[in-house]
C-alpha cells in the first residue's frame, strides 16, 4: 500500500505543478491546465486515502493538517479553474494564475513535511 500511496502522491505533484507552471508561463488559464488540476486533484486523493489508511486514519498533527487543509484548496482550486474557464471570463482567464501559485505553495507544504517526516521514520 505505501508504494501505491507514494505513487500517486508523486502523479499529483506532477500533474498540479507542469499545470500551474505552465499556466504561469502562458499567462492564460487553458482547458489542459483544468485536465491536469483534476488529475492532480484524484491522485492526490487516491494517495493520501491510502496513507490515512496505513497510518490509521488522518493525524491531528502538522502534517495530517496541512494535508488535508491542501486538498480542500486543491478541490475549491479546482472547480473554480473549471467555471472560470467554461464562463469564458477572459480577464479572469488571464489573472488566474496568480490564485494557482498560491495554491500550489501552500499544497507543498504537507508535501515536504510527509518527505520529511516519512524519511525521519526510516531510520
């Protein structure tokens, strides 16, 4: 299970940030940014479902917070990507990018922290 959790983990972080980095260079939201949000969103889900599931159930600690604190602005981050960009709102087809990078940041957060803390229970 810890192979399919880290799999799918690592899917998420490919597809959210070729998105938002694309995204933030082309300066406009496109309809493959959303695809790629969405398959960000479901891996990201598939992955922490299962680590919850190797570790118990969701942690009331740093990680455990963020993590899920993540995925919520991930899915809201997403939806919002699709109405923005099926309401054909130019203006804000060209300002979503900043809204992304902020997301994004805050989504490597628990990232980096399960890297962290997984490596340091290694030892």
């Amino acid at each position: 299970m810890l192979m399919t959790a880290i799999i799918f983990i690592s899917l998420a972080g490919l597809f959210y940030t070729i998105a938002v980095m694309a995204e933030k260079a082309q300066r406009i939201l496109r309809h493959w940014h959303v695809a790629l949000f969405w398959l960000g969103f479901v891996c990201d889900t598939i992955g922490t479902t299962t680590m919850g599931k190797i570790a118990g159930g969701i942690q009331a600690n740093f990680h455990g917070i963020t993590g899920i604190i993540a995925l919520l602005l991930m899915i809201v981050h997403t939806i919002w990507a699709t109405w923005v960009l099926t309401s054909k709102n130019h203006r804000l087809q060209l300002s979503f990018h900043k809204f992304s990078v902020i997301v994004w940041a805050i989504w490597l957060i628990p990232m980096a922290s399960g890297l962290l803390f997984g490596m340091a229970q290694v030892d």
